[in-house]
C-alpha cells in the first residue's frame, strides 16, 4: 500500500472510531468534542485524496508494508468516558508518530510537507483529547467549586 492511501485508510478508521464513541456518549458536550474530530478526520482523508489525485505535491507511487489495523488496535465500543478518551489518545499517538516516520521516509518535500501537517494536525487532536480526559480524571483541579 503506499503512503498516501495507508494516511486516508487511517483517517476514515478514525472518523469512524471517533462517531462511534460519540453515538454512545449521552453527555453532549463529550459528543460534541468526539463527532468535532471525526469531521476533522474527514477533512484530512479528503486532503490527502486531493494530494493524491491533483499531483498537486509532486507525489509519487511507492509500497509499503503497514497495516493500517495497528492504529486503532484495541478499539471497541466503550460507554466508559475516560477508557474512551484514554483509547482515543492513545491512537492519535500512533497517528502522530506514524506520519513523523512517513515525513521522515518522504520521497518529495510536497509529500512531506503533507505528512508533517498531518503530524500538527494529530498532536492537536492529541491536546484536545487529553485535557478533556485530565478534567474528566481530576474534575477538582479544573473545576473550584467541586
């Protein structure tokens, strides 16, 4: 598989991931936060698509043995808010140091330039994720009036 289609498969497994999590959520606000990155996961599979398709990046065809399965190893239905957040963590670590190693491995600076915003784009997410679980572990710390 190459780069560019292993980076799309991993971005509609995390959309998918991530608007499953939030279909069992019953708090809206964890909801919100979970179908936000699922929308940013397909924002970035359709940048990667234009990247592929335009030749926009100067890309070119190279294989690769990746399984794709590896990131969302150990993903499953969880009502628990915090395995979730802890799990979805987890993945956008696996994402930020898979695309570093894609950035590092590029064979144009376009395609490394798209991995290396793909990698911001992750740690981002990897924020966002966890500071929602450090309230939801230690609500007292964020939250005065507990």
């Amino acid at each position: 598989m190459n780069p560019l289609d292993y980076a799309m498969q991993i971005e509609l497994q995390g959309k998918e991931y991530y608007l499953e999590q939030a279909s069992l959520m019953e708090d809206s606000a964890l909801r919100e936060i979970l179908q936000g990155l699922a929308a940013d996961e397909e924002r970035h599979y359709q940048f990667v698509k234009q990247i592929k398709e335009s030749g926009l990046y100067d890309y070119q065809e190279r294989i690769m043995d990746y399984d794709v399965t590896e990131i969302f190893e150990g993903a499953v239905k969880d009502p628990n808010y915090i395995t979730v957040y802890q799990r979805a963590v987890e993945f956008e670590n696996r994402a930020v140091e898979l695309y570093r190693e894609l950035a590092r491995d590029a064979i144009s600076d376009g395609e490394r330039e798209a991995f290396q915003m793909l990698v911001r784009e992750e740690e981002a997410h990897r924020e966002v994720l966890q500071k929602v679980l450090d309230t939801l572990q230690r609500p007292e710390e964020y939250y005065s009036n507990l």
